[in-house]
C-alpha cells in the first residue's frame, strides 16, 4: 500500500513489520533543462513524450570525393530520446567505405509554466557526425565531422564553424528544425527524424 512521500520523494510504502521507504525512477521528474535548452510548445512537449517508434535518413558530403548517405532508427523515453541513421562513406580516390553516422539526441522537461528541449548531437568514428575526405594520405579517410548544438544554433557557429544544413524533427505535433554545422563551409548535411 502506498502512503505518500519521504521529504526526499522517496515513496512511503507499508509492508508487514512496519513502513518502507523506497526509490520509484518511475516517479522521478525530468532532469531540470536551463541553459541548454529551446522553448517548445505543449503539443509538441506531449508527442513526444508518448512514446512511438522512431526512424532516420541522412547523409552528407564533405570535401570533394566523399558522401555519406544512410538511415536508422533510435530510442525514446519520458525525458528525451535519440536518433542516429548509420551509413557507408565513400572517397572516390581511396575507393574505399567507412562507417559513418549522424546523430541527433534531445532532452525534455517541463520548468515551471514552460517546455523546454535541450538538443546536441555528433558521430562519425564516435567522434562526431559526417564523411570524410581524402587528400592527406590517398588510402585513407579522415573526418572533421558534422556537428548539432544548441550552442552553434543560437551563437551563428561560434565564429568558427558554417551551417550546412538541418536535422528535422517531425512528430504528430509538427516539425522542429536544427542545423548541422561543420568546419568547411562547402560541406552539406542532412538528417531527418520521423517519430510515428
């Protein structure tokens, strides 16, 4: 039988022999979202807390000779979720392909009357996301990767990197967008989420 809360938030629960206290994770709030974080509507805070399978396509291409093009799926939970489209790089003058992916993860929380969603991303060598290009060595594949970061969208890249392109965000509520950037201005990038 359930009797309320500890001041912790530890829930009080009778057992024979006395009261309990125990740690119920599914009771637990989302992790309070400050300054990582964009405004969200209520509509789209909901959909995508209900749950749902999630899909990804995406590719991009940096430095002449290389493209990456791949699709995937990823995970959702109460607080957040994340998605990854996996896929093969190629540099036409290696001849060669490398595991590659891009990959978008995000938080949510609701702080006081506001929805709130945190958001960054990286892959590629499990470093960061994107290909590679092949003009240092001509039997290998180097990446300086794709980022996606809360940071580079609301500070234009920091001064250092270029927006080359957008990661979507669709649920039953509408469409978020964000941008992938990297450190070459010419390189382009894509990746959209489908949460159905």
């Amino acid at each position: 039988m359930t009797l309320g809360r500890t001041p912790a938030g530890a829930i009080k629960i009778k057992k024979d022999g006395g009261l309990r206290a125990v740690e119920c994770a599914c009771c637990q709030p989302c992790p309070e979202i400050t300054e990582s974080y964009i405004v969200i509507s209520e509509a789209m805070y909901n959909a995508l807390r209900s749950g749902g399978s999630v899909s990804a396509s995406g590719g991009g291409s940096e430095y002449t000779g290389c493209s990456f093009s791949g699709t995937g799926g990823g995970t959702l939970s109460a607080c957040g979720g994340d998605s990854t489209a996996f896929g093969g790089v190629t540099c036409t003058s290696a001849g060669q392909e490398y595991g590659s992916f891009i990959s978008f993860a995000w938080q949510i929380a609701k702080v006081g009357s506001e929805y709130r969603l945190g958001y960054g991303g990286g892959g590629a060598f499990g470093i960061y996301s994107g290909s590679c290009f092949s003009n240092i060595y001509p039997t290998f594949c180097y990446t300086v990767g794709f980022f996606t970061s809360w940071n580079f969208d609301n500070n234009g890249g920091d001064g250092f990197v270029y927006n080359v392109g957008t990661t979507t965000l669709t649920t039953s509520a509408g469409s978020l967008t964000f941008g992938i950037w990297n450190l070459d201005p010419s390189a382009t990038a894509y990746l959209n989420i489908n949460i159905t």
